[in-house]
C-alpha cells in the first residue's frame, strides 16, 4: 500500500487530543478540521487593546511559502519552498513565537532538486508536511513526521504525493495518491483516512483531485461529497451526500456546531445541510461586491467571507440563515486594496489582509450597515492569516511566490 512504518506512538492520540483544547494553539490550516479560521481562545489581542496593533518582529528566517504559520506550544512552524536561491529544495522552519528566532530549521526530500511542499501541520507532538519532486532518478514524495521540538524526521507516514494533512479526533485525513520511485507512473487519487498514532490506514476513497479535507462533525467533505468520518465497515467507502450548488466547488468550511458553507467557482456561497448536502440558503452579495469568494471564516454564529476583485469586501451574514432562500448581509465593508486570502476571527475582531495592510474590524459590526475598520496597519504582507498567543502571523511573498519572511503583528 505504500504506507509507511510507525514506531510505537501510543501516547500520541492522548497529546493530539490534548493539543486539540491547549490555549494559544493553530495546529492547522484554518486553525481546526472545520477550517473555520476562528481562534476560539484568543484572549490577549481582544477589541480592547487591537486599536494599539502593530508590528512586533520579523522572522529572522527569509521564507517562500503561500500558506499560514500553524502554531503550538510557543512555536510557529511553516514549510518553505527554496526555490528562488542558489540551491532548490524544500525545508520546515520553526519559529520563536516570542522573538521570530529561528528555533530549527530542517530541510526535507535532499537538495538540488525542484520540491513542492505542503503546509505543515502539527499532529501531537509531530509536525507533518509533504513533498514531491520530479528529477533524473524518477518521481519521489513523501508524507513525513518531523519532531515538533528537534525537527529531527521520525518517519514516512505515506510513500506518495499528499495535500495538507487535516487532524481530527485522533484520526488523520488527506488527499493524494501512492507513488512509486521510478518512471513517475501515478495511481488515481484518493481519499485516505489514518491512524492519528500509527499512520496506518483505517479507510478510503476515491475523489477527483487533491483538495485537501474538511471535517465538520461527522462528516468528511472533500470537493463537495461527504463520507461518515467513522468509515463504512470496509476498507473503500462510498459518499453518503454529495452537494450540487450550480457550479464547481472552490472551498468548504464550517464550524464546530455543526454548520456546513461552500463557495463556487461562478461566485456562489451557500450554507449546505449536514445531514444531507442540500442547499439550506444562499448569500446575496452587497451593493458593488465582486462576486469572487477567496475565503470564509465562522464565528460566533455569524459567516464572514473575503470577496476579492478590484476592490475587496468583507461580507457578514447569520450562519443559521434569515429564514429565506436567499439572505442579505448583516453588514459588510468594501476596502480597497486587494485581498489574497480571507478573514481570521479571533477576541472578537475580524482580521482581513489586503496588499501591504492588516485590517481589523470588531467582529460584531459597528450598528450600521456599513463598518469602517478599527485599525489598518502597514504590514508589506499579502497573507494567509494565522492568529495564536496575542499574535497575528503572516508571510510575505505569499502571492508572487518569491522570497520573503513571517510577520508577527500584536498590541504596541
């Protein structure tokens, strides 16, 4: 099957579900398996003191990546794809959350060679990350789990090309395919299902693509069909829903009580039934809004989606719904500088970035429907938030892809 060999990792489902409640913690991409870019423990950076946000350090590492920093334990922790300087390959960077010091730095799939890698995410006291290369000796990639506190490489997870790794209940989930080492022949991609201890697989399933999972509940949901997270009592399972929203699916999120959004490729976004995938209600878009979502986040019972074009807006609906097909936001901000990524909830302010600004609102509106934001500040950073520790971290270089550093921003 292509799976690698774990050692005896049986602590490590009590440390993931431990990690799971720690304060202070992004483990992954979107801050849970819900993807739902809320920090339900911030508490240092709050609307009391985000007026006073500014810079704190910059990391003393340079770093290409276009993905959030994931964060435990005082660490941040980003894969960096080096391949704009003298040598290629790729590596994970940890980070002092304190200072931005380089705490480790490991280099991963060899050097002299054209690498991409996955963001990192933290699975108890491992950091996972992916890599595929393409040279003279064939096609090589790897799921791979580095020591969290050494960066030392424990072992192969998963011989074979991965998007992002989703944590969740002491399970793992990806999308990807089994590779072997030579003439770069691939298999169909699939669902997999893991072993959040051992890596070994429990169940799979065949998907189109490599969009990596989403877990809301019970359900795992990638690129719209939806599968029992607890598996079918075989080895392949098949999806027991899959939504149809008019158009392809671009993203998925949700949030812990159980509410299921996705946006489409034509501008769509719709609130979707967890039991079934039907469309439950779909969102109309402010006055000069484009209809381009680039991301969503859930909070606090309300839905706030980053629309990106010439201009960007933030958009701010009930996430039950207003008792219609079709909902109108509760308000919304149009901001004019462009957004690559979308908004992070955390102290009860909504954070979106935006080309060379950091712009924060109170998350509960301003009483009109029209907000301004609380605070803007220069950041020469284009995203992907992350907000852990009193800290809102963000790369540069994300959206060109060229050379640049991680930016920690928090109260001056």
């Amino acid at each position: 099957m292509g799976w690698g060999k774990a050692g005896p990792l049986a602590r490590l489902a009590a440390v993931v579900a431990a990690a799971a409640v720690m304060s202070g913690c992004w483990l992954q991409i979107g801050g849970g398996p819900e993807h739902a870019n809320f920090a339900a423990d911030e508490n240092t950076l709050t609307t009391a003191n985000v007026g006073g946000l500014g810079r704190l350090w910059q990391s003393a590492e340079a770093v290409t990546t276009s993905s959030e920093v994931v964060t435990s334990a005082g660490r941040g922790y980003v894969s960096d794809r080096l391949r704009f300087r003298d040598t290629f390959g790729a590596r994970v960077v940890a980070l002092d959350l304190a200072t931005g010091a380089t705490a480790w730095s490991q280099r991963i799939g060899g050097e002299g060679i054209e690498l991409d890698v996955s963001p990192v995410v933290v699975v108890g006291d491992e950091v996972w990350v992916s890599y595929n290369a393409r040279d003279i000796d064939g096609c090589r990639a790897e799921l791979l789990a580095l020591d969290a506190a050494t960066g030392a490489i424990r072992r192969t997870v998963f011989a074979g090309r991965t998007s992002a790794v989703v944590p969740f209940t002491g399970k793992v989930a990806w999308t990807g395919y089994e590779q072997p080492t030579q003439n770069c022949l691939t298999a169909p991609p699939r669902l997999y299902v893991a072993d959040a201890a051992t890596g070994n697989p429990l169940w799979t399933a065949p998907v189109h693509g490599m969009p990596f999972p989403t877990v809301v509940g019970s359900r795992v949901i990638v690129d719209g069909r939806a599968y029992d997270a607890t598996g079918c009592g075989a080895f392949v399972c098949e999806a027991v829903w899959e939504a149809t929203i008019g158009s392809p699916i671009r993203a998925v999120f949700g949030s812990t009580d159980g509410h299921i959004f996705a946006t489409s490729e034509t501008g769509r976004i719709v609130a979707l039934d967890p039991a079934t995938g039907a469309t439950l209600w779909s969102a109309s878009l402010p006055p000069d809004a484009v209809a381009n979502p680039i991301g969503g986040a859930v909070a606090g019972g309300r839905l706030y989606v980053v629309l990106a074009g010439s201009a960007t807006t933030l958009a701010v609906y009930d996430a039950g719904g207003c008792g219609a097909a079709t909902c109108a936001p509760v308000w919304s901000a149009l901001q004019f500088a462009i957004a690559h990524s979308g908004p992070v909830v955390a102290g009860g302010v909504v954070y979106v970035p935006e080309d060379n600004f950091l712009t924060a609102y109170r998350a509960d509106g301003c009483g009109q429907p029209t907000c301004t934001p609380t605070v803007v500040v220069p950041s020469s950073a284009d995203g992907p938030l992350s907000v852990s520790d009193g800290r809102v971290l963000m790369p540069t270089g994300g959206s060109t892809g060229s050379t640049g550093v991680v930016l920690a921003f928090g109260a001056a």
